[in-house]
C-alpha cells in the first residue's frame, strides 16, 4: 500500500522490539506520516504487518490523542490550555484563533488550511501561553505574534 | 498451607490462591464484577477492596495472594464505605434500563447495589449517552450505556477464543467496548460473552425480551449437540406461569447456558450447542401413535409392531438404527428387547460435521455416540446394515429418530424402503425417516427425558427432563419395555432411568458400577481402564 | 552551587557529542564498565541518597537493587521521557540541550541493573527533542558507547527511543510498560512489581530523565559528594526547578536541593510579574499536589520539608497564582486535566473525575449549590486510596487542598453566582 520503501522502514522500526505488537506506536507514527491520518486502511495495515486484530488497533489509535481519525488542516494548531498556560493568558489565546480563523476545536478552515485544538499541557509552561503548530512549538505567545505567524503561513 | 483470618475465622488456604478464591471456596462471598474464575485478573471494578491488616490502603481481593498468617476484614465500616462509593461511581451513568434489561434478576450491578449502594444517588449531572443495541454479532447485541468497563468479554475474546473482535475505545469516561467497523462477533463462541457480562451490555438476541429470568426453571442436563457433552442449564418457563390465557402448557425452553465443570467444558459452551434447542421446533413433533399414516391408538400399534418384531427378530432378520443422540437407557432397553425377542441386529448412525477445533467443538456431533458403541456394540456399521435390508435381509427395521435434530435422523435410501417390509419409526419428530414408516411411535425429544450421554472422552453424564414431551410421547426405554409387554417377554419392571441405567450397569463393562448417584451433576469417567476393579 | 545539571546547555552545539566529550562527558560510562561492577554502580547511587525526579521520590538505588542479580531473562531500562506533570518542563531541556548527559546516564544505569536495552520512552508532543535524542543515539552507537560490547567490556546494551502518541497516563510506570508493549496505556495492578515481572514479562526498571542525568555526576565525583549538596542524605544532589504562572521569569533553575520557594520566585524567578498582584497560591510540586497558601509558602523545596508542609516535591513543577487568580476556574481546569487523562481502566477514577470536573464547571458557571462544595470533597476522598494507580489519588489531592484552604471563595462563588475575585482583578 505504501510501497517498498515504506515496508523497509517499517521493518527496522520492528526490529528493534522483541515483539511486533511492540511496534504499534512508531508504526502508527510512520503511517499518519505517510498518510495524514489514521485511516481505516491503515489501521488495517497495521494490524495485519503486527499480528493483532484491526479492533486492537483502533483501540490504540482512540485512546492515544495525537494520532488523527480524520484529516486535518495543512497547518493543525494545538493550543495548551492547561493550569500554566492559563494563568499566563491561553484562553486569550485560543478565543483570538477561533475568532480569526473563524472554526471551533475539531473543526477545519473551509480552505483546508488551518485546524484547530485544545490540548493539555505541553511541558512548556515556561513559555506560556504557547501552542504546538504540526511539529514545532511557538512559544511566548502575543496575539500580534499569532496574527504575524499565521499570515505568514501558506 | 497458609492461614487466613477472615472476618475473625481462620481458614486453611491453598497455596497461591487470593483472597477473594480463598473467601469464594468457603461461600464466603466477597462482591465482584471484573474477576471469573476462567479468565484472567483485571482489578479494575475495585468493588472487591478489603481490609488487609498492616497494609495502610485497602486492597483488590480478586488479586492480593494470601500470605500465611493474613489477616482480612471483609465487612468493616472502612470496606463498606469504599463499596458504597464504587457502587455510587458505577451508577452515576449507568442508564436506568432495568424495566426493560433482560439482565434484571441476575444483573451483579442490581444485585451488589441493593447489597452495598447506599440506595440514593448525589449525582445529578447529565448522564453519558451513548450507543445502545448494537448489533454487533450474529447473536450479540451491545449496549454501550449498561457497560461498566469490566473488560471480561474483551477478556474472553483475547484469551479463550484467541479472536479479539472486541476492545476497549476512547479513553477515560468516554470509554467504550467495541467492534472494529466490518468485522463481526462471529466466533463460534460468541454467546459466552453474554453469560460473563455482569450486566445488560450484551445480550443474546435470541433471548432478546423473551421473558424474565425469575419465571425461569433450570434444569441441569447435557448438551446433545456434539460428543463433548458440554453440561448445560435447560431454562423453562416455570410451573406456575405455565399457563397462558388459552389454557395451554407453556414449558418451551427459553435458553441454555453452560453450567461450570471443568473436566468437561470449563465455564463455556459453543453457540451451535447453545441454540441447538431452536431445532426441536423446526419440524411437527411426533406425539401420538399412528399407523398407516394417520392417528392410531398407541397400544394398538405398539401390538401391531410388537408382533412385527417379534416374527422378524426370532428368524433373525430384524434391524435397528439408532441415533448417536439416543441415550444409554433407551440403547440398552432395546437391546435387551431384541436379544428377548430373537435376535436385532443394531446399527448406530454417525453424525459428522465440520472439525474438532482447540476449544470444545468435536466433528462428532453424536452426543452419545460413544454410549452408543458400548451399549449397542453393534457388530457391523450402518452401512452394513442397510446393505442388508436393501438385499433383503431385514423385514423389520426399528429407526430411532433423533432426539435434537430432525435433519440429523438418518436417511434411508429408496432401496431399503422397497426391500425392507415394515418400518417402525420410533422418534419425536416427522421427519423423513417417520414420513417413511408405516408404524410410528412418539418418543421423547432431548430436555423430556432423564438419561445418560457418554462424551468422547468416556464420561458418563446425566440428561435430566426439563418439561414434558405432551402427548402419548415418552422415552425411548419406556416404549422398548411397552412392545416387551406386548409380545409376552420379560423384561425387568424398570420404573424409571435410573432402573435402566443400574441394569446396563451389570451388563455393559464399561459401566460397571455406574450409578446415577455416582455419576451426579458433574459426571464420572466410565470406560474399561476407569472401571476396572470397580 | 555550581551547575551539574545544566553545566552544558549554554554551550555552542551543546547536543554534540564531540562537544560532551570534551567537557569530560562519557568518562563515567568509561569508568562504570571498565573498573566498576554493577552492584558498584548500584551502591555508589546508593550512597548518594538520589531519589527519583519523576514525582514520587522514591530512592533510586534501592530500585535498582530490586532487580534480578542472576540473568535468567533480558532485564530492560525504561527512561521515563514522558513529562506531561502540568507545571513540569525539565526533562524536556537535558533532552534538547544535553541529550549526552541524559544517554549517559541511561547507559550507566543500564549498566548497574545489567539491561540488554534502554528504551527512551518520550512523549509524542516532544518531536523536537526526539529528533535531538535520535542523532545523539546514533552518535553514541558510533563511538561505542551504545550497541555491542560497549567499550570493550563484554556487556551490550541497544539504546532505542520510543515516541508516545498523548497520554499523561503513560507516564505512570506501569503504564509506560503497556504502552511500550503496543497496548493502550493501562497501568497494571502491582503485585508483580516491574522488577520481578515488567515489560515483556521481563526484570524492568523505568527511572525520570532528571534522575538518570545524575549517574555521571555521582560516578565522576562521588556519592558522598553528591549526598553533600541539599540539606540532608535523604534529600540531595543538584535539582531542576520548573517555574511558571505569574512570575516575571518563569523557567527551568538548577540549585541544590532545599531551595527555598521564597528564593526561587522572589530572587531567581524576578519576582511576581505584576507588582499590585501579591502571591495567593502556589503549588509546589506539579498539580497533582497539594496547593500552598500564600502563608504557607516559606517552606524549602525538598522532599521531606514539603510533606511536612502538607503538599510534595512532586515533579518540582512550581505553579504561582497571585491575586487575580480565581481558584475555582483553576481547580475546574486542573480537574479537566484529569478527566481527559484518565485512562478509564479502573472506576473511581473514569467515574470519579468525570463527576468532578462537572460539578466544578456548574460552580465556575453560576449554578452551583452550596452542597456541591461537600460533594467534591466527598467524591474525591472516595477515589483516592481506591484506584489502580496513582492518577486517582493525583486527581483527588488538588479536589481536596483547593476546597480546604480556599472554601471561603468557593462559597462566595456559589452564592454570588459568579468568580468575585475577577471582578477586583
């Protein structure tokens, strides 16, 4: 499904555990890489490359918060909410970014652009107020700052 | 052997067993949702936390090992206190279904919450919606709400089946069992998990609002199903609610349920022999005597085919097919009729189907197919004998419809039918072999008569009646001894299976010393090595 | 004192493992599987009286001496690189800026408890740090630090990093070993302990990040020397301090252990950011602990003087509210933070912190009842004590200290409909 390539990645990551259930996690991680999200194919996948029921799976896939069950925008926003972040203005925050791009947490950007959601804490209430953007933290927060990255963003 | 103070007495316990086994061996009862005896410990539902002197928090007794010298308290105001609260937690969004849970009456959550809740909820926030009859199987429905997370299906899923269909899903409070879109509850045993599951998540769809479980009857008996002999619990509608508003019995079976042996099938039975007994009703019961193809008096026709036989046995040329659903005692009668009459000779039809899996089915679905050989110690197979008949060698040939399945009675080719002058049908159905019998007489169905199976694995193991056969109907042994009557020869004034049983006892070596209160509910090995010396 | 943990993380290309070995880094693996036994290493880390980091203090040598001494089966090392304690953000900075001294210490432990392999269990969120962890991994492989027969010695040890995918939860140690195993994050009932039966059934030990960062220093320089800095044997050695809220200079600051709170948020941490807005609560130690009052909060942050002053050291996450801080909003978010992480495995706890973040979001909301202010002490002493881990008593704690130093604001909440601190604020 994903070519050789793929498998061969796969094959390493099994490698390093004494069981391929063990490999569930970094495998999921490789296939909402490769696909964007957890689709029911790859869950599937998965399932059948690691010897465990596809229910197994989903069950990981559903308990585990950052693997997607649905696609998201190009540019997913996770804003920290929790204690630190709060008292340091992330409700702001996060009221200013469903005001600018004008979606709810859980929703996306007609555009395809922008999603959105509300996370717990990031270990990075040094920072705060902050949120992860895909892969990366933005870390002390404005709202001029937010507007200026974000309008940066293709 | 390590000591336990429970509850002030002090107890022998067997080495490595917990708490809760040690209390539940001597009737001590400990409440529990999560822990069965046939699956792994979870220690999730908490409801069995216990005083455990020196240990500063309260601890699962489902899971803390007794050490020598423990001492337990299992109804402290500290113990009650945590049982109240697990209760209230349980309960907070548990859905207020029993009116219409088919769990209410053997539901551990009403059952624990009368013993343990405090009987008023604080809780007063909207509770969780979720699914609700799902169908999630050929025979499972789900319902979300009533789960309490115990894990013992996706227990039984994982460890005994090997299947894993069902898992847990989401996390925390939002958690729930389910099944992987497309895929199915489709083990062949699939309705284990509705037996396990303490309360109304699961539910047999064929038991699905069919009655309240306090009108049940249970009987304990055998399974008929295959050569396991899984024993099971016959539930019939009870005596007083037997009445509907036409004035007529209603004792039909309304389910079966493993009961627990564990030599035999451990706490689980299969879903074929589960709603095996949906097969007495496929076909129109035989209940009365007929001749010719019409109602006839029983005794009349007992007399027609006693003469019958009887001619045909002393010139040797009589024949008899039986069921591998038939039980000891009907074999043994007829074959002490027929060494009385002359001589028959027996033959036992095979049923065979599918494989033998790791778990309990058997591709033998003969339930008694080993009693059968014993008993019968037929000298040729069935083939042989109906070569017989259709060269003409039979004149008289006696077949034993089956006892569970019409379907599973034997075939006779057009060959015999031509060759063979009379055919008695002795069975509880109108099935083909009956169709094609001149002389039918109506025996009991499985679940109307007490007798003995043997399992494949030579245990011998009590049917016992769970309603009546209606009608002229009666077990097979009983219409052996009517025809004995009829022909003028002795057989033993047997009054009741247990009589029957004695006497194949003294005949059959590989029942010797077999009695019913030896065999009792759980079964006693029978077979020349386990008898011998007996 | 001088930096030990943090001596590295100014440095140019700090993650380097050229640069870590030239500041004398990997002399204490050296040192371990060339001249010392693993029990050495043990009763050196003994000595040092080093108490784990990841929350519950627990003495590190003593676990280490709970594993197998004979090897019947692999034995493993599990780096707990969960960190999701809200208020706790240290490991994450050794990982970013001196994954080295963290390897190390994996290496040299791994060493003491005779490990086959150290799985680096770090939470999803943290990619950045993964990716530093994952060149410092390959790094130490090549210069023979990690893989077979390390340094010639005869032991071999693979060194793999895990990432989660977003569970506080697996951040419990039993936990982290489900999760590693492929499974949801489920901790497990305990007897067997991870030292008899852990991950793949095997002699398992998980040790923090911060605690493993410390073996270097203690084989370099000594137990006793360790064991010298703090206040006392049982509470020792360098420590992280995590501060954040209303403070003009949150971060991460290394001291010895006993730092007085006063010192951290006044001296090193600038102070409180807005200077009309004086210190109302603080809690010490990560949010699963007991909250301070403003009065109570001359206390020294270690781990005995904090569970004398009714609270713990926690995962040394310091959370500073001042005065326009309403609690009940921040009791409903710390409740939230429960609920959401809840596994859901064990009653209490699914039950319990679902019921309590409702009742707190009706208060927050203006509907609450005089009652529900009982009811939440109520339901939250009747989750703690009763679950399978300590996430129940961690959802309690914060239920409980709230209610009690600060009812007079939860009631005034109640009969006013409203928060009446926002209103000065």
């Amino acid at each position: 499904m994903f070519g050789v390539e793929f498998e061969k990645r796969v094959d390493a990551i099994v490698g390093r555990y004494p069981e391929p259930k063990a490999a569930l996690l970094p495998v999921l991680w490789e296939l909402q890489r490769a696909n964007g999200w957890i689709s029911p194919p790859c869950a599937e996948w998965a399932a059948a490359r690691l010897g465990v029921s596809p229910a197994h799976v989903h069950g990981a896939v559903t308990f585990y918060t950052m693997y997607k069950q649905r696609p998201t925008g190009r540019h997913h926003i996770q804003v920290c909410t929790t204690l630190s972040c709060m008292l340091r203005g992330s409700d702001e925050l996060l009221e200013h970014l469903r005001r600018k791009l004008g979606i709810h947490e859980g929703q996306v950007t007609a555009d395809g652009r922008f999603s959105l959601q509300r996370v717990e804490c990031l270990g990075s209430c040094g920072t705060a107020p902050m949120f992860q953007l895909n892969d990366d933290y933005h870390e002390n927060l404005t709202l001029s700052a937010v507007d200026a990255l974000l309008d940066r963003l293709p | 052997m390590p000591k336990l103070t429970l509850d002030g007495r002090e107890i022998d316990v067997q080495p490595g067993a917990t708490i809760l086994q040690a209390a539940l061996s001597r009737g001590h009862e400990i409440p529990h949702f999560c822990w069965h005896p046939g699956l792994s410990i979870a220690g999730n539902c908490r409801i069995c936390l216990v005083e455990v002197e020196k240990a500063p928090k309260l601890q699962i007794a489902c899971q803390t090992q007794v050490q020598d010298g423990m001492v337990v308290r299992t109804a402290s105001p500290r113990v009650e206190a945590a049982r109240n609260a697990v209760m209230e937690f349980l309960l907070i969004n548990h859905p207020l279904d029993c009116p219409i849970c088919d769990q209410a009456g053997e539901c551990r959550l009403q059952d624990n919450a009368v013993a343990h809740g405090t009987g008023i909820s604080r809780y007063t926030e909207p509770k969780l919606a979720l699914a609700k009859a799902v169908d999630i199987g050929e025979h499972v429905l789900l319902d979300q709400e009533r789960c309490i997370q115990c894990s013992r299906c996706i227990r039984f899923c994982d460890e005994i089946t090997g299947t894993s269909e069902l898992a847990f899903f989401r996390r925390g409070e939002r958690t729930v069992i389910g099944i992987w879109p497309g895929r199915r509850l489709d083990n062949p045993y699939s309705g284990n998990v509705v037996d396990i599951c303490p309360v109304g998540a699961l539910t047999l769809k064929e038991f699905r609002f069919q009655t309240r479980v306090w009108y049940l009857e249970n009987t304990p008996s055998i399974c008929a199903g295959c050569a396991r002999g899984c024993n099971v619990l016959i539930a019939t509608g009870r005596q007083r609610e037997l009445m509907t508003t036409q004035g007529q019995q209603d004792d039909r079976i309304k389910r079966v349920v493993p009961r627990v042996n564990i030599e035999v099938n451990g706490h689980w039975m299969c879903d074929e022999g589960r709603l095996s007994f949906e097969r007495l009703a496929v076909a129109p019961r035989l209940r009365q005597a007929e001749s010719g193809g019409s109602a006839a008096d029983y005794d009349e026709v007992v007399r027609e085919a006693a003469r019958a036989l009887a001619a045909a046995a002393q010139a040797g040329r009589a024949g008899l097919l039986a069921g591998p659903r038939a039980t000891c005692e009907t074999l043994y009668a007829w074959r002490r009729l027929g060494s009385a009459l002359g001589s028959l000779r027996g033959a036992v039809h095979a049923i065979e189907r599918g494989a033998d899996d790791e778990l309990l089915l058997r591709r033998d679905k003969g339930a008694n197919s080993r009693g059968a050989a014993w008993v019968l110690a037929p000298p040729t197979g069935e083939a042989g004998l109906l070569d017989a008949a259709a060269r003409g060698e039979i004149d008289v040939l006696v077949v034993l419809g089956d006892a569970l399945d019409p379907h599973d009675t034997p075939a006779l080719p057009d060959a015999v039918r031509a060759r063979v002058e009379t055919l008695i049908y002795v069975g509880p159905f109108r099935d083909a072999a009956a169709e094609a019998a001149r002389l039918r007489l109506p025996a009991a169905a499985w679940s109307e008569e007490d007798g003995s199976y043997v399992s494949f694995e030579d245990r011998v193991q009590l049917l016992r009646r769970a309603r009546l056969a209606g009608g002229a109907a009666r077990p097979g042994w009983r219409i052996a001894v009517d025809l004995a009557l009829a022909a003028g020869v002795e057989l033993p004034a047997w009054t009741q299976a247990a009589d029957v049983l004695a006497a194949a006892a003294q005949d059959v070596r590989e029942l010797d010393g077999l009695t019913e209160e030896r065999i009792g509910l759980l079964g006693a090995p029978g077979g020349l090595a386990a008898t011998a010396g007996a | 004192m001088e930096k030990i943990l943090t001596r590295n993380i100014h440095k140019e290309r700090s993650v380097s493992i050229d640069v870590y070995e030239a500041g004398g880094g990997y002399q204490a693996l050296r040192k371990a599987v060339r001249s010392l036994t693993p029990d050495e290493v043990t009763d050196q880390v003994k000595k040092s009286g080093l108490r784990g980091r990841g929350g519950a203090g627990f003495p590190c040598g003593l676990k280490w001496s709970f594993m197998p001494k004979e090897k019947k089966k692999p034995h493993y090392l599990l780096c707990n690189a969960d960190e999701s304690e809200p208020g706790t953000f240290k490991d994450r900075l050794l990982m970013e800026l001196d994954p080295h001294l963290v390897l190390e210490g994996c290496l040299a432990s791994a060493y003491a408890i005779r490990a086959d392999a150290c799985y680096v269990y770090i939470r999803g969120e943290f990619v950045h740090a993964a990716g530093v962890l994952d060149r410092a991994v390959a790094e130490a492989y090549a210069k023979g630090y990690a893989g077979s027969n390390v340094l010639g010695s005869g032991w071999s040890c693979e060194l793999v990093v895990h990432r989660g995918a977003g569970a506080y939860i697996c951040g419990e140690e039993t936990a982290l070993m489900t999760s590693l195993e492929g499974e949801r994050g489920y901790p497990r009932v305990k007897p067997p302990f991870p030292a008899q039966r852990g991950v793949w059934g095997c002699p398992t030990t998980i040790n923090n990040v911060e605690t493993l960062a410390c073996v270097p220093s203690i084989l370099e320089r000594g137990p006793e020397w360790f064991a010298a800095i703090g206040p006392n044997e049982r509470n020792s050695g360098p420590k992280l301090y995590c501060l954040s809220g209303h403070v003009k200079r949150p971060g991460v600051y290394e001291a010895a252990m006993g730092l007085p709170l006063g010192e951290l948020i006044y001296d090193l941490g600038g102070g409180m950011l807005h200077a009309d807005r004086p210190l109302k609560a603080c809690i010490p130690g990560g949010s699963s602990v007991p909250v301070l009052a403003a009065a109570e909060c001359d206390v020294a942050l270690d781990f005995d003087s904090l569970v004398k002053a009714g609270s713990a050291l926690g995962s040394a996450g310091i959370m500073v509210m001042d005065s326009s801080t309403c609690m009940v909003k921040a009791l409903l978010r710390i409740a939230h933070f429960y609920a959401h992480e809840s596994c859901g495995q064990c009653t209490p706890c699914r039950e319990g912190t679902g019921w309590l973040e409702r009742v707190l979001e009706r208060i927050e909301g203006g509907s609450g009842r005089l009652e529900d202010i009982d009811l939440l002490k109520s339901v939250a002493d009747n989750i703690e004590g009763n679950t399978i881990c300590a996430l129940g008593d961690a959802a309690a704690w914060p239920v409980q200290s709230f209610v009690k130093k600060f009812r007079d604001e939860f009631v005034a909440h109640v009969q006013a409909g409203k928060c009446t601190v926002l209103s000065h604020a």
